[in-house]
C-alpha cells in the first residue's frame, strides 16, 4: 500500500511521520504438503533444496521468458 497521509496540527509539540514498508514469509503447511509431498520443509524450499513441480513448469517458462525480455529491452 503506498499512500500519503496530509495533517494539520495547531498542537504545539513534536510531529514525527512514519512509513512501514515490508514483507513477511509465512509457512502454509497444508499448501506446502499438497504441492510437495510429505517430507519437504520450508526452509528446503526457500533455500532452493526441492525442484520444482512438473505443474510449475508453464508458470516457470513464462517468468524466464518475461525476464529474458527485460533484460534484451534494458541492453538496447
């Protein structure tokens, strides 16, 4: 979400404006079981430990093939 907040204080004291940025990881055991099996960790898979399923692999090509475009239109 980015947006911006404007105020107007007459207030006499200080004024501090803050912005939270970020992302958080959370483990899906249920999801992470249907698409990997029994046995895989999350930490495998953020680590890059576990291929990728055969059903990933449309989605894969396409992110590859969208990358490899970016970096040919950035070169020119």
């Amino acid at each position: 979400m980015d947006t911006e907040i404007l105020t107007y204080s007459r207030a006499k004291g200080v004024f501090a404006g803050l912005t939270l940025e970020g992302a958080s990881i959370r483990q899906d055991s249920d999801s992470r079981r249907a698409m990997y099996g029994h046995g895989i960790t999350t930490r495998a898979l953020l680590l890059g430990k576990v291929p990728a399923p055969a059903a990933t692999q449309a989605f894969l090509a396409e992110i590859h093939s969208a990358k490899s475009q970016a970096v040919v239109e950035g070169n020119q």
